[in-house]
C-alpha cells in the first residue's frame, strides 16, 4: 500500500460530502416514488398522453433504481469511514487519489481498478 492517506480534515471533508450526497439522494428517491405510480388506464386522456406518461414513469423508476445504488454505495463509504478503511481500493489496496474522491466520495475502487472493471 502507498503512504498517500488521508488527513484527518480531508476525512472530514469527505465524510460532510457523503452526508450531503445521502440527503440529497434520499430526497431524490423519495420525490421520484411519486413519479412511478402506474398510470391509470382509467383516466381519460389520449393515448398518446398516456403513452408519454407511462415513458416518464419508466424514466422515473430507472433514475430511481440509480439513486438506490449510489446511495448504498454512500452508506458503504461511510461505513468504511467507520471501520478505517475509507480511500482504500477495494480491488488493489492502494488508496484511492484525493481528486477522485472529492469528485465521487462513494467510490471504493481507485482510476486504474475502475477502468479495468469497465473494460470487463
């Protein structure tokens, strides 16, 4: 493992970014169930209104589904946090860049991990 860790006011920093990126997405989950309704067959409207309604429920349920998975993502970062293991790719075990984090603080997986997992 590299000896590129965090201070402790990064941590901080980085454990205030997660909050905020919780609350947001819990906000967003919960304004989206709204959104994913069924669309009543019975309200008369034409059916192409209909047909638009039921794509933006589609839309809302797919935004939805992502904002569930970065969340747990979220929970699990902070849990690292916790545990002593926050910045540390679960992959290669060498700390995640401090730029990378402070633009996705619920990565667990540093650039070259990351790219590899996307090359499949």
């Amino acid at each position: 493992m590299s000896e590129e860790g965090l201070s402790p006011q990064q941590k901080s920093e980085l454990e205030d970014a997660l909050a905020t990126l919780k609350k947001e997405l819990e906000q967003s989950i919960e304004e989206a169930s709204e959104q994913v309704k069924p669309v009543s067959l019975d309200n008369p409207i034409g059916r192409v209104t209909r047909i638009d309604a039921m794509q933006q429920q589609k839309m809302a349920e797919a935004s939805r589904s992502l904002n569930r998975a970065k969340l747990a993502a979220v929970i699990r970062a902070q849990n690292s946090l916790t545990s002593g293991n926050y910045g540390v790719c679960i992959e290669c075990e060498e700390y995640i860049g401090l730029q990378r984090l402070k633009a996705k603080p619920e990565t667990c997986l540093c650039r070259d991990c990351q790219e590899d997992r996307e090359r499949g």
